[in-house]
C-alpha cells in the first residue's frame, strides 16, 4: 500500500514528492558503488564480454570473398550454378580484373586459404594462378575463359565456381555446418564425406567423458568431503592439505606425471607386472586413449569436487544424524534419509564445476590422450595454432558454450540453481 | 547416593565414568536411578556432565565404566537406533529437507509401520501440540515455538516410553519458554512418560521436576525435589547455585541439636542450623535466602543475635524491593522485601540490624 494523501503522492519535508527525493538521495549511494566496481566492470568487459562476442561474430563472419572478388560475384548472380555449364566469359573476364587487384594486394593467397576450407585443392590454385594473373592485362588479353583455363586446369571445373558463389555471402552458416559435419553446397546442407565427418564424435565424446570423470569425482570426492567435515580440526587440517597439494603443483607436472605413471613401461604396469596380476606380455593400455585421460582428469579436477562438497557438509549439524539415529534409523538410513539430501546442494554445486571444467580442458588430453583420448578443445586449438582456420573454431567454441548454457539451464530446472551451494 | 532398589527403578545409572581424553573425567562415578514416569531435571553449570549423561543415555556417547540400565537390562552395547529413547534436541534438529508431516512420520517409517496407521498417529501426535493445520509446511517456515512443539511431537510420536530433552527451550523467549514449560510438563505427565530434562535454567529446572539433580564437577552434588533443593541445600555449591543466596564465611563456636552458633571472619556472632558441621572450631560458609532476611526492627526475634548492616543499594523492581547491603565484610548481601503498604524503605547509607530464624540459615562446608 503506498502511503498517499488526498491530494496525491507523499511530499518529502521540502516539499518535493517522496519517491523524487528518495531517489536523489539513493544516487550518491549508487554512484559511490558504481565508481568502486568501475574498474572490474571495464576489465570484465575488455578480458571478457568483448572476447566472447568477437568469437560469436567471427563465426558467422565471411567477407572475404564478397570484399576480394566484388565483380566476380556480381556477374556470378547470372550464372545459374545447378545448369552443370561453365559460366560465360563475363564471369572470367570479372574474375581477371578482381584477380589482378588482388595480387596486386597480395589478397588472393587468403582468399585461397579460406576457400581451401570448403574444397581442397583451392589454396594451391589460387596461388599459382596468381602469378599468371598478375601478368595479364585486362583489356588487351581478353577473351580470358580459355587463358584461365590454360593456366589452370581448375578454373574449368563448375565446382570451383559453385564453391565460390555458395560462399559469397557475407554472413556464412558454413563455419557452423561444418562444425556439426555438414557443408555448405550448391543443394543446401549436406553431410561431409565420411573421411570428414569428426566432430560430431569428438563432441559426443567430449560430452559423454566429461560425465564420466564428474561421476568419478563424485564417487571419490564424497568420502573425502565426508571424513573433512566430520573429523577433529587437526587431522581434517592435515587432510585439506593433502586435498589441496595438487593444486600448488603445476598442471603440467602433475599431467606428466601421469604419463609416467601410466605407461606400459611405468610404475603401475610394472608393479602389476611384479605382483603377477599381469603378465609381462599383456601389460595394460592406460595412456594415449580414453583411460589415460579420465585418469588424470579426474586426479586434477577432483580437489573442485571436494571443496564444495566440504563447504556444504561442514553447515549440516551432527545432531540432524543423532536425531534421525534416536528415531530408530539405522546408520544408513539416517545417512541416506537425512544425511545424504541435505549434501546434494554440495554434490551438485561441485558437479557443475567439474563438468564445465572438464568439457573445456585441453593440456591434460592433449598430453595423456593420444588420439582416442581428445577432447573438442583439442580440435580448437588445432584449428586455431594449425589450420589457421578461425571461424570453425569459433563455430566450435560458440556450440560449446551453447551446450554449457543449455546443460546449466536444464540443471537450474531439474534440481534447481538455488541448491546449489559453493560455500557455507 | 546408595545403590537403589533396582526393581522399582526404570532409569538406572551405576557407578557410571566417563572420560574423553583418558586424563581427566568429565563424569565422575554416577549413580542415579528413577522410576517410571519421573520428570527428572539435570540442572548444572556448561562442563558439570549433564549433557554428557544425556548423551551416554541416548547412545551416542559410551560410557568409560559403568553400567547404564533402562527396565533393568543393562544398554551399554545396544546402539541408539535400537533403544527406543525419543529426544528432544537443543536445535530441534528438524530435517529441513522435509515437511513436518514428514518428519513425524519418519520414525514410523523406519519401524516399517503401515501407511494409514502412519497417518493416524502423525495426526494425533500433531493435535496433540496444537500443531493440526502444519503438516504440510517445512520446518523452516515454522517460528521457533512451532518447530519446538513439532520436535516434541516427533519425539513422542513413536510412543517411547523414556523422553530426552537436552536444553529444548534454550532459543525460545521468556514468554514462550514459559509457556512451553507448562506444556512439556502436561504431556509428560498426561502420557505417563519418564522424562529426563537437561537445563542451565534453574528457573525451568524448579517449575517443571519432580526431582532435579544438581550436577558440578561431573557428581551429582544435590538429587532432591525442588522445594527441598531450594531450601534445604546440602552444600554451599547448591546454595550457590539454586536461586539468589548470601554467603557469609566463619568459623562454628558451639553446637547445641539444631542450633549453632558461627563466629564471622568478621568477629561477629550469628545463629544458624549446622548442615555440614558437627564439631566447634570447623570452618563454615552460611548461606540465608534474601527473602527470609528480617530488617524490620519490630519484627526482629529479641532471644536471636542480630548483626550490623549498611545499606549500600535500593533497587526498585515493581513487586520487590531489593537492598544490596554491606555484612560483615560481604558487600554483596542482599535482601528483598514484598512492596506491601507497610513495607520498610531503606534509604542507602544507613545502618540497620538485620536478623533471621536460626532454621533459614544453613551452615554448610566451607
């Protein structure tokens, strides 16, 4: 109920209505902390915000061949790329005054790279037939359909003029397509040829080992968090050291360490070996695949499992235990019944927290996993140190992220954001 | 305290220890037994034991030596889920993750009871605390009386014959704790339930027992009926400890049946009922209730010695009248009159002579 007279809103003491004076006083406040928080704000935005949304944007982003072949893809709105025919020579002679700019700008080799994406081969293509170009004249050395052609046995292939007008677009979902397994083409849509098709793999594995390795965490981190919670001050003490060592080590050491561990020739075979578990000939497989990476993941992210378990069972009072023990129910069922829900806020907050961890990890895979054992990010940073190809591996991030988000909601809708607890 | 009839004792401690850290005990060789439907209150300072006891009845903690026995069988070695104990905790303990309903059916489920008798008895025991309209809420959505009787009503809702309550009404206020005071009492009573009570609140100890056990220093110092607590201490720490005391220190003089003679350290004389004292020359600490303090001159007993006091404080508290005054050397003497129309109105700095009934004066050990 607002608190109004007669004759309309509330008047402050100098008669100005309430709500204005209010909020007038309210803005020093807001301004003080706005100011204080400026600095985060700006960083967040810079280190953050502006990197995500460059990401999203290169994704989609393909200027490229609009900007380095404006006539060509002009004149190839006249060519209908279905009828099987060449273009005609007014697509060949554009091609030869936007080619000529090019090389002059030495742009044709990234164009050749970008379009060498879509169809292998195109790279090399441009960039010998660039120096042809380069030496013709535009005018003079017309017609250019059988010169082109000479220079290069490509240009008189329909593919190579399909690929580039179905790539002409500034704004491409080609990068996206590609990230799921699919290309662009003259038909629309369509699968990647099977020797291609990699992605959709490595996502469902990405996926399916993240589970894993949160489930492991789970299993092995609540007995941790558990004995934490409830043992005396000095010895939960020693043990959070213990928990806590592993992150005071560097990641590498601690991955490389696993290498060592793990191999035929290393300390787990070979204690195997020696206690005669295994025979010398058949030692066990446990790096460079799967095994080696849910292995080592699980030992590096686990310390994330604990600490919020910890933090949520140190706030659960023992005498909820003794209450349910009193009541008549047994050591289990008071765990299971009372103990037990009252811990899922922990078990939930620290699943997250792996999860999303570990769909996004790359040093740990790329180390111990050979080539059965990587993850999506692996593929990323190829396609960003290797390939050099940027908008798929922006493509390949922005899904990744969308798949965090979505498993986040799901996550908010099933068991509820609010129970999720990282500290008391 | 002698070993009792074990057969009429329902509730039975035997030369009971109990010690944490294999140096010092916290409990000190306990013996008590009660009968059935007793409301016993262990009353003490925070480390006297009593919440120690409360655990080793309950199961959660073992005792060192000794043995514990309830109808008779001794339930050292029976864990807590088996022995059929309700208790009441001092934070309630509700399982917030469930309704009330919930909460109340949870020990008939573990006792594998039918769903209908389930709903049967989770509704009377809820009529039973007024709670009825609840049993659809969480815990958290409860205030702190609510949760208290939904507690109560889970502890008892399994029909125990013995009911623990460690400090249950501790987060309540004044108003409320007394009320649910009363209530506690009535269910116990009107259930036939044996109940062991645990308490710092000598006020909640008095009003609610049948017998209160005074605990300091892991012995019981004092078992005994309040009425009798309260004025027939046994020691200067019961004195001490139950209501509002004034302690003078002395040496006894004479002793004669019922009546001695104390000389203060002071070098006054004054009259009081040897409790603890039998021979002259021993050291003693007196103790007197400030109600049963007489400074009006008229009413003074001419035959018994008075003593000199210098009124130090009036304090005005609406129904009394409280003096702080000055006696033989105690500064802290104090003495409460009723606000009747007659009543005498010290003024601070004057000096009066006060008196008492040999009887009202407890000389105890020093």
């Amino acid at each position: 109920m607002a608190d109004t007279t007669a004759n309309g809103p509330v008047l402050a003491a100098d008669g100005t209505p309430l709500k204005q004076s209010l909020a007038r006083s309210l803005r020093r406040q807001k301004m003080r902390a706005l100011m204080l928080i400026a600095p985060l704000l700006v960083f967040v935005l810079l280190s953050f915000i502006f990197p995500i949304a460059s990401m999203l944007f290169r994704s989609v982003e393909n200027g490229i061949v609009q900007d380095t072949l404006p006539e060509t893809v002009a004149a190839l709105q006249q060519w209908d790329e279905q009828s099987g025919e060449l273009p005609d020579e007014e697509v060949y002679a554009a091609f030869i005054r936007d080619m000529i700019i090019a090389v002059d700008n030495k742009e044709h080799t990234r164009l050749g790279s970008r379009l060498n994406y879509e169809e292998t081969g195109m790279s090399s293509m441009f960039r010998r037939s660039g120096r042809a170009i380069g030496r013709l004249d535009p005018v003079e050395d017309a017609p250019f359909k059988e010169a082109l052609i000479d220079i290069h046995d490509g240009w008189g292939e329909v593919g190579t003029w399909q690929t580039i007008k179905t790539h002409a677009v500034p704004l491409t979902n080609g990068y996206f397509l590609n990230a799921v397994d699919m290309q662009r083409t003259v038909d629309g849509a369509q699968a990647q040829p099977e020797s291609k098709q990699i992605l959709i793999t490595l996502f469902g594995r990405t996926l399916q080992m993240s589970l894993i390795i949160t489930g492991a965490c789970i299993l092995l981190g609540y007995p941790i968090a558990w004995l934490l919670a409830n043992l005396r001050m000095r010895t939960a003490n020693l043990l959070m050291i213990l928990v806590l060592l592993p992150f005071w080590t560097s990641l590498l050491v601690r991955t490389s360490a696993w290498k060592v561990m793990l191999q035929q020739q290393g300390v787990i075979n070979d204690t195997l070996v020696w206690l005669g578990l295994v025979d010398d000939a058949a030692r066990l497989v446990i790096i460079n695949n799967q095994i080696g990476t849910i292995i080592a993941m699980t030992h590096i992210l686990l310390p994330f499992m604990i600490l919020p378990m910890y933090s949520v069972m140190q706030t659960i009072p023992p005498s909820y235990t003794r209450a349910a023990k009193s009541l008549g129910a047994t050591n289990w069922t008071a765990f299971w019944r009372v103990y037990f829900p009252q811990s899922v806020p922990g078990i939930g907050a620290g699943s997250i927290l792996v999860f999303i961890l570990a769909i996004g990890y790359y040093i740990t895979p790329e180390i111990v996993g050979g080539t059965k054992g990587v993850f999506i990010s692996n593929r990323i940073a190829y396609h960003i140190s290797s390939s050099l190809n940027w908008g798929l591996a922006a493509a390949l991030g922005t899904i990744l992220l969308a798949a965090v988000l979505i498993l986040y909601w799901a996550y908010d809708r099933i068991v509820g954001i609010d129970n999720v607890k990282l500290g008391g | 305290m002698v070993n009792p009839t074990s057969e009429s004792a329902f509730v039975q401690f035997d030369r009971v220890q109990k010690s944490y850290d294999g140096e010092t005990l916290v409990v000190k060789d306990l013996n008590l037994s009660m009968p059935k439907g007793e409301f016993l209150t262990m009353l003490g300072p925070s480390g006297s034991g009593k919440t120690t006891c409360l655990m080793m009845l309950a199961g959660f903690e073992t005792a060192t030596h000794g043995d514990i026995l309830l109808n008779g069988t001794s339930i050292n070695n029976i864990p807590p889920h088996k022995r059929g104990i309700g208790m009441v905790f001092q934070n309630y303990a509700l399982f917030p993750h469930m309704t009330v309903a919930e909460n109340l059916s949870f020990p008939l489920e573990v006792r594998k009871m039918g769903k209908s008798d389930r709903e049967a008895k989770v509704k009377r025991a809820l009529d039973m605390v007024q709670m009825g309209d609840f049993g659809g809420r969480r815990p958290a959505q409860l205030s702190g009386g609510q949760q208290q009787r939904i507690a109560l009503a889970r502890a008892l809702v399994f029909e125990p014959e013995l009911v623990l309550m460690d400090e249950p009404l501790g987060a309540l206020d004044k108003q409320l704790r007394e009320h649910m005071q009363f209530e506690i009492t009535r269910l116990a009573h009107d259930l036939g339930i044996t109940t062991v009570y645990v308490t710092h609140d000598q006020t909640e100890a008095l009003t609610m027992s049948d017998r209160v056990a005074v605990f300091d220093d892991g012995r019981i110092q004092q078992l005994a009926p309040p009425d009798q607590l309260y004025e027939e201490p046994e020691n200067s720490f019961v004195a001490q400890f139950i209501g509002e005391n004034n302690t003078l220190t002395g040496v006894v003089k004479s002793v004669s049946g019922d009546a001695c003679v104390i000389t203060l350290d002071s070098g006054e004389e004054i009259d009081a009922k040897p409790v603890n004292v039998s021979q002259p020359g021993e050291r003693t600490k007196v103790s007197i209730r400030p109600e049963r303090v007489e400074f009006n001159k008229d009413r003074l007993n001419p035959n018994a010695h008075t003593i000199k006091a210098q009124v130090k404080e009036f304090i005005y508290m609406g129904d009394i009248f409280r003096f702080r005054l000055s006696v033989a050397g105690n500064d802290d003497f104090i003495v409460k009159t009723r606000n009747a129309p007659d009543a005498v109105k010290l003024t601070p700095g004057e000096t009066i002579e006060i008196g008492w009934l040999a009887a009202d004066c407890r000389a105890l050990d020093a």
